[in-house]
C-alpha cells in the first residue's frame, strides 16, 4: 500500500503549558519548543495554540514521490484539493476540516522488544526470581504514535476520503458507529466514528507490553486523578491492552501494546461489530464520558476540534 504509518500529529490547545507538562508525564520527551518525541518515531507531536481542543493536522508517511502523484491523482477525481511541496502533499478532510500531509519518509525499523521470562501452567520460565513487571521502576516511554480517533458528522465524506482518495483499507467495521481503517500493518492507523460534530477523540501511543502499560499509569495518575478516563482493558478491535488517560484540553491519551499485525491484506477478514465487542473484550465498561466527552456541548457552540 502506498501509506505505510501515521507519521505525526499537530494539535490545537487552548493552554499549551499545561498540555506540555501533561504529555511530558506521558512519557514523550520535550525536543524543544512545543515538539514531542518518540523513543524510535521521533518527533511525533506538536502542540500549538487554539481556541478549543482540535486535531489541525495528521500526516502520513509515504514511499516515493509516485505515491504523492497517485494520492493527488484520486484526490482530484473526488473533486478534493491538494498541494504538493517537496516531498509533502497538502490537503485537508473535507467533513472535519483537518489537515492531511503526506511525507515521503523511510519506513520505520523498530528494535525487536525481549519479552520478560514469563511463568504460566506448564511452562516455567523464570525461577527464584521476580517477575521484571514487579521490579521494574523506570518511566514508561512511548516507542511510537499508533494510531487516532476522529469524529465526523459526514462519515460517508470521511469514509470516501481516506478509503477512496489515500486508499486506506478496513479492519473492523462498528455497525452504525464507525470503522477501523489500516495503512500500516498496525490493525487500525485511524478510527472515524459518526458524530455531531468534528473532533478529536484521542491519541494512542505504543508501549511495550501490559506492565509498562500499569506503570506508566501509576506514574499519570500519581496526584493527578482526574487524568484517568478508562482501563485497564483489552480490545476486541485490535486485541490491544489500553489505558486512557485526558489532557487538560480534553483530548484523550492512549498507551497500547499488543496490537494486530496485518502484513497481508487477504489475510484479514473485517468483521461488523455490535454492543460492548466494539469497544472492548474486558475491563471494567467504559464510562459515559467516552463515549461523548464532557465538552462535546461546548464545542458544538463555540467552535469544533477537527
């Protein structure tokens, strides 16, 4: 496929000093400025001033330059506009009006992640110790952005956009809610889910396994209990292990690990989801308030998040 990651995010606060100090407690290390690094995707986010919380731009890494002549070929066909700069194509989503770059950039090679020695029935791996999950105390620290959630409130113009125009394939299909949709190997790179009105509904950041998962949340949540949102759990969608923690903006923050790897298309088959199998397998149900964030009202009155 011509997309192979979600290369990084730009997002609008209202107060980027508290947003700052939020994603450094996240684990993302502060590279200057408002820039936010990954342990192996390198600069990943950046925050910038906004009236209210919004996604202004995603971008997307590409191959070669045959891919940006290709995206802007099906973008024009859709009627839909593009600007091409270097190796960058500009161009925005017309249902929330986020901005949509594509970067030829190198694929990204991930250091093979060792597994701590694990004792389970039958299979004894570590013995007169304890397990590293216990013992561990370093800060956990994203090794790369994962994927995004965006509302819509035209999702069959959301859904032509990146299925038809940048040619994103579909994992999981939530039945009336929304899809999962791929460009990497990564089960879901975005999730476009209908909504009233154009926002952003969180960021999801890969970590290396459960542990670091439960440590970094204690490390988020250490005198700050209103970060927390939802988890420990794990997902049907993706079978991936989640915590999600929100900004003072609002947005909400993801650790993942343990996500689907789709290296071949024919393999996968999508699946149409129905009830609590469209958001997790367990954990305890998700609270009310992700499902519609708090500030969905206000946003609709004084301006949206896409």
């Amino acid at each position: 496929m011509a997309l192979h990651r979600l290369d990084s995010i730009v997002l609008g606060v209202p107060d980027l000093d508290s947003a700052t100090a939020f994603y450094e407690d996240f684990g993302l290390a502060h590279v200057g400025g408002h820039l936010f690094a990954t342990q192996d995707g390198s600069i990943q986010l950046s925050l910038v001033a906004a009236p209210t919380r919004r996604l202004v731009t995603a971008t997307f890494a590409v191959d070669d330059a045959d891919d940006l002549s290709r995206a802007q070929r099906n973008l024009t066909s859709l009627g839909l506009a593009s600007a091409r700069t270097g190796g960058r194509v500009s161009t925005v989503e017309p249902a929330t009006g986020t901005g949509i770059d594509l970067l030829i950039s190198p694929r990204l090679e991930q250091e093979r992640f060792t597994a701590p020695a694990v004792n389970a029935p039958g299979r004894i791996d570590r013995v007169n110790a304890r397990a590293d999950g216990a013992v561990l105390e370093t800060r956990t620290k994203p090794r790369r952005l994962g994927h995004i959630v965006l509302g819509t409130p035209n999702f069959d113009a959301s859904h032509q956009f990146f299925v038809d125009a940048l040619g994103f394939k579909i994992s999981d299909i939530v039945k009336g809610e929304g899809v999962f949709l791929r460009c990497s190997t990564d089960h879901h790179n975005i999730l476009i889910q209908r909504a009233p009105i154009a926002f952003m509904h969180h960021s999801s950041w890969q970590v290396d396994d459960v542990d670091a998962i439960g440590r970094g949340a204690m490390d988020m949540l250490d005198g700050h209990p209103e970060r927390h949102v939802w988890g420990l759990g794990r997902h049907y969608a993706g079978s991936n292990f989640f915590w999600y923690f929100k900004d003072p903006a609002g947005n909400f923050a993801e650790y993942h690990s343990d996500m689907d790897f789709i290296p071949e298309d024919a393999l996968w088959t999508p699946e149409e989801l129905e009830g609590a199998r469209g958001l997790y397998r367990w954990g305890p149900p998700p609270p009310p308030s992700f499902i519609k964030p708090d500030d969905l009202a206000d946003l609709m009155i004084h301006g949206h998040s896409g």
